[in-house]
C-alpha cells in the first residue's frame, strides 16, 4: 500500500492522544508489547469480514453493543457473562425476528481508551489531566491517577486477553448452546413485562432447532455455537501500532488488538493520524459519523480507507440524533453512492441524544434512541439503501442510566444505579425491549405500534 507503514500514522496530526511524561518508560512498554500474542487472528478477522459482506447486500444484520469505556474492573467474570448473555439474547430475538443471521460484535476486550471534549479537567484550585480511559490513567481525581501511566498499556492487553479468553471459553463449553435458552435468564427477567413476549421467542427458536435436528438439516453442533466478535475505538495509535502484524499465511498487516477497530466521530479527519493507520490495516473498519459532515468529506474519506471497494471492509456507523438525523442522512447515502463503495450502514442511536438532567445526571431517553433508530429503517428505505446493524452502549446489569423503557425509569430512578463514569448504558430490560422492537420496526409494524 502506497506510503502506508505501522508507524506512518506519526507523520500526521494525532488527536486526543495521551500526554506522557516519561517517554523511556512509554517506549519500553510497547517495545514488551511488540513481543506479546496478539489477542485475534486473521482467520477470526477474515470470517467476520465476509460476514460484514454478505450483511451490506442484505444477507445479515449487525449487532454491536457493550460498554462506553470498559474498566480494567470489569474484568470479572459475572460482568462479562451478564454482557454475553445480553448480547446473545438481543441477537437470538433478531435471528428469530429477522430471519437473518446476525453478527454479534461486542464493545469488549479492549474498549479502555476514551476521546475527551478537554484535556485538563479542574476541580477548585487543582488541574490535571483528563481521564482518557484505563488504558491510559486512572478516574480519581489525584496527580497520581491522572498522570498518564505506560505501564496500563501491558495491563489493558493482560485484560483484554483475559476477557477474550472467558468469552472463548463460554462460548465452547455450551453456555452458548441455542439448544438451552433456559441458561440465558436472568433473574430479574422474571419481573419483567416483558416475559412473556421473550419466552415465546425462546419457544419458537428452540422449536425450529428440534425441528432442524429431526429432518437432519445442517449441522447440529455449527448451530449449537455462537460466533462472538470484538471491538474497540482505535483511539491509541501507539498501542494499536504495537498490535499490528504480518501473518505468513495473508497478504498484509492486521490490527490483532481486535476484530473491528473503529475511528470515533472526533479522529475522522481524512488528512488526520488514525485515518493513516487504518487506511493500511486489513482489518474491517467502523467510522463513526456525526452531525455537520459534508458529502464532499465523507466521499474522500471512504476512498482512502477502501481505494479497492473491498466488501466487508467499510462498516458506517451513524450517530446523528433524532433531531439531525432527517436533515443529515441522506446527503451521506447518496454520497457514499456515488462513490460505488460497497458499506454496512450502521446506527449508533445513543451518541446524538445524550442529555443532562436538572439533577446533573448524563442521561439517554429510551423512546428517543428508539425513534433515531425507526427514523434510519425508514430513511435508508426510502432512498433505496439499508440499514444493516445497530450500534449500542449498554450493559447486562441492572443499571439505571437512561430514562424510559418498558418500567418507565424517570430522574429519581437515575439515583439508584448509576454505574457509568462516562456514557449512560441501556439496563437489561431496556436493551431487551429494544432488540423486540427494531424486530417490529424492521418487518413492518406501524411506527405507534413499535412501542411496548
Ligand atoms: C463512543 O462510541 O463511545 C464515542 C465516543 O462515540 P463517538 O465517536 O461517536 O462520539
Ligand atoms: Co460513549
């Protein structure tokens, strides 16, 4: 590839980087980094890439979804379990719903490092550093904490590992069996109004699998298994560059930090450093793509990324907001038309419609995320294009961060759980009662009816 090297991403403008201040320390630690496994493969890396091509023309659906910023904490295995199960759900009410196959990408194993509107955040009479993430310093409010430490590095891909490595394992020893939909509950399912819709899903999906093993139709055990992928903003280009390896067996470089890296919304510049690193990488990319982007941007930044119109390898993740999204939208699809490029569209429906409550809760309304997500099914309808995935920040725990949803969560509620030290996550039932209703959404149940 042209000009293109692991390292050439340093010739360009690098924004929302981590400032350290021992640069032989840094230096050392991704020198060690250099020399560790990496955390996927290329193999791995080369299905999810086919599957992505199959879903842009409509044979498949993605859904990726997990935590804003994962903490180095949350390597345990219940929060990582709860995060499974709910990602497996979600996709089992889609497979059933959609009679497609759907794609489950996790925000997991390597989600440690956050873009962050300022560099110095001051409290009183002290400033210091942001937190931009695990990955690269601590949340508390000390010079200690925030001072941007290299030796996270090793500890997010000690992390990492251990996270892919507990999901592997779930997912091969049967907790993943679509044949017992009964190990997926969780326990406070049971109050949900919810239930009962749910379990005749389960009914109707563990049914078609007795049926298919009867008439001997595929492969019982390939259908047992979950395919699980992972994926992470690729926000630190140096421990990305760290990860970045040949192959004997492939042509080219992978990023073997993660299956989908992504650009977020802020690093997109097309002259801009993580622009260069992905452009070379044979990985599948994510972009995301916010308000006030003009069509002549996006055409040249598609271009860069996929000079070769590779199918699979462009995944367009946007996040415009209920309010923008009618205004914004369609100049983005006819551009990326125009362009013959063969993309996944994708909806982040959280990141345009976070609000603040009186109480100064960062917050998310259930029934706004829901209609930014009914508003792209119809607007990719109508201009002859398709929504192919869904893109979500949420968590398998009973968390109370956005408003809404079938319990009616309202600003007292936030009080009670609210886990998030960045962006406010679906709970359980909320990210449940999504994945039922872009199901009625997408095969063609009223607008007023999608709502429970
Ligand atoms: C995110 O996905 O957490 C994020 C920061 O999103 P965006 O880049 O779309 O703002
Ligand atoms: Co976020």
């Amino acid at each position: 590839m042209n000009g293109w090297s692991p390292e050439s991403w340093r010739s360009r403008k690098a924004l929302q980087q981590a400032s350290y201040p021992d640069q032989a320390a840094l230096a050392a630690a991704l020198a060690e980094l250099a020399e560790l496994p990496p955390l996927v493969t290329p193999w791995e890396i080369h299905t999810l890439k086919d599957q992505l091509a199959r879903a842009a023309t409509g044979h498949g659906f993605l859904l990726q979804g997990g935590d804003c910023a994962e903490h180095f904490t949350d390597c345990q295995s219940d929060v990582i379990a709860n995060k499974l199960k709910i990602l497996l759900q979600m996709s089992l009410v889609l497979v059933h719903g959609l009679k497609q196959p759907v794609i489950r990408v996790g925000r997991i194993a390597g989600q440690y490092a956050k873009p962050r509107s300022a560099d110095l955040e001051t409290r009183g009479p002290l400033t210091l550093p942001s937190y931009r993430g695990d990955l690269v310093n601590g949340p508390e409010f000390t010079p200690e904490a925030r001072t941007p430490d290299p030796k996270r590095l090793l500890r997010g891909h000690g992390r990492a590992a251990m996270t892919l490595n507990f999901i592997r394992a779930l997912s091969e020893s049967g907790f993943a069996d679509l044949h017992h939909p009964e190990n997926w509950d969780l326990a406070f399912m049971a109050h949900s109004p919810l239930a009962d819709d749910y379990r005749k899903v389960l009914d109707a999906l563990g049914e078609s699998l007795r049926f298919m093993q009867v008439v001997g139709c595929g492969d019982s055990g390939e259908l047992a298994r979950v395919q699980f992928f992972a994926s992470h903003e690729a926000l630190h280009l140096p421990y990305e560059q760290a990860l970045t390896r040949r192959v004997r067996q492939f042509d080219g470089w992978f990023d073997l930090s993660t299956h989908l890296p992504w650009i977020g919304f802020r690093t997109a510049d097309p002259d801009g450093a993580h622009v260069e690193f992905m452009r070379g990488i044979a990985n599948p990319v994510g972009v995301k793509l916010g308000g006030g982007l003009s069509a002549a941007w996006l055409e040249d930044l598609v271009q860069r990324l996929n000079p070769t119109r590779e199918e699979g390898r462009l995944v367009l993740i946007h996040r415009f907001g209920v309010e923008r999204i009618e205004r914004e939208l369609p100049p983005m699809i006819d551009a990326v038309r125009s362009t013959g490029q063969p993309v996944l569209w994708v909806c982040d429906p959280m990141h345009g419609n976070t609000e603040t409550t009186a109480r100064g809760y960062k917050t998310r309304r259930f029934e706004r995320i829901l209609d930014e997500l009914c508003l792209a099914v119809d607007i990719h309808r109508e201009l002859g294009s398709r929504l192919g995935g869904v893109h979500f920040e949420l968590t398998g725990d009973d968390v109370t961060e956005c408003l809404g949803g079938a319990r009616g969560l309202n600003e007292i509620d936030l009080e009670r759980a609210y886990c998030t030290q960045v962006d406010p996550r679906l709970n359980y039932e909320q990210a449940l009662e999504m994945a039922m209703a872009i199901v009625r959404k997408i095969r063609g149940t009223p607008a007023a009816a999608v709502r429970f």
